[in-house]
C-alpha cells in the first residue's frame, strides 16, 4: 500500500510538514509505504488553459509536473497538505490542483479518469486563531479530492500556529493526524 503526502509548503521544518510527517507515520504503522512529495522543490509550471490534455488525458506541458500524475495514479490514498497564506492554498498547492485537470474527462460527463476509489486526508494549518475561518477552504479542497476518487476520511484544520521556525502544535493535532494516519493505512489496503 502507497500513501503519498503533497506538501503545498516551502517550510520543510514546518507546522504543516510536522503534521503531514505524523500522519504519515501513523499510515507506515499499518505496513503503508508513504512518500511526501515536497511541491515547493519542483518545477512546476502553472496550467495555459490549452486544453490540449480533455482529448488526451496528458498534459501538453512537460515540467516538474510529469512524474507527479503517475505518483496519483498508484497512490492507494493521497494526503494534501498546505498551510494557508492570504486567504487560501498555498501558489504551489493551486498550481498542482490545476495541473491535475488533465484527469477530468470531458468526454464522459466530466468524471475524473481516476476511476479507482481510494482514501484520502487534508491538511490546513494556518495563523488565524479561528478554528472556522477559513473552513471554505477545507470544503473546496475536499471537493476538488472527491472530484478524483479520493474520498476525504478527514480534513484536519489547525488554527493558532505562529510563524515560528519550531512547530508549535498542540498535542491533541498531532494525535489526531496519527490517527488519521492510521485509519488511511488501514482503508487503503
């Protein structure tokens, strides 16, 4: 079983790599292989809106994108993991979600070309000390998950985090990704 972490974050010390790193942890506690592919290392051009990929099913742009479509495809769960900056997702996190228009199947009704359906988790994390400020964020990246086959087990959004170069997360997150973890290793199989 393959569980794989996007990191939308530049901060490889971070918050929102700490928590995707225990979550992960908790996945490899039940026999997953877990990888997490750091977006912020990566060449990835934003999408030009040819679509070149709706007859395809490729994208026409050939970046640090390419072998990230195949790491979706036999991902048997994905985690998504992206602090908030300016009231949304992370540039990175955005330019991998465009990117991934090229599974949507136009042709059939605009189902995804992930056929398969396999878990999958969201984290946010973010200054704000208001747990619901930015949940229309959370349900945007939870639709945009379904809309590949990746049904969201849990979205875990950790609000109050400084922007200290140590992480600061609560016991209580870090035990709930765990387990979040834990519960996709055990669906993905």
């Amino acid at each position: 079983m393959i569980v794989t972490g996007f990191l939308g974050s530049p901060r490889k010390a971070g918050n929102t790599n700490t928590l995707l790193q225990v979550l992960l942890n908790g996945a490899a506690g039940q026999g997953a292989v877990t990888e997490t592919v750091f977006l912020h290392d990566l060449n990835i051009q934003a999408c030009q809106g040819c679509y070149r990929c709706e007859a395809t099913g490729k994208c026409a742009l050939v970046d640090g994108m390419a072998p990230l479509y195949e790491k979706v495809r036999v991902s048997d769960a994905v985690v998504l993991a992206t602090p908030i900056y300016f009231h949304y997702v992370t540039a990175q996190t955005k330019l991998f979600l465009d990117r991934l228009y090229c599974f949507i199947d136009v042709v059939n009704q605009r189902q995804s070309r992930l056929t398969r359906q396999r878990p999958g988790a969201i984290v946010l994390t973010y200054e704000h000390p208001d747990p619901n400020r930015y949940l229309h964020v959370a349900r945007d990246q939870e639709a945009i998950m379904n809309r590949f086959n990746f049904q969201v087990i849990e979205t875990i959004v950790q609000p109050g985090l400084g922007k200290n170069a140590a992480p600061t997360i609560p016991a209580d997150a870090l035990k709930r990704a765990f387990d979040c973890g834990a519960r996709l290793g055990a669906e993905g199989r």
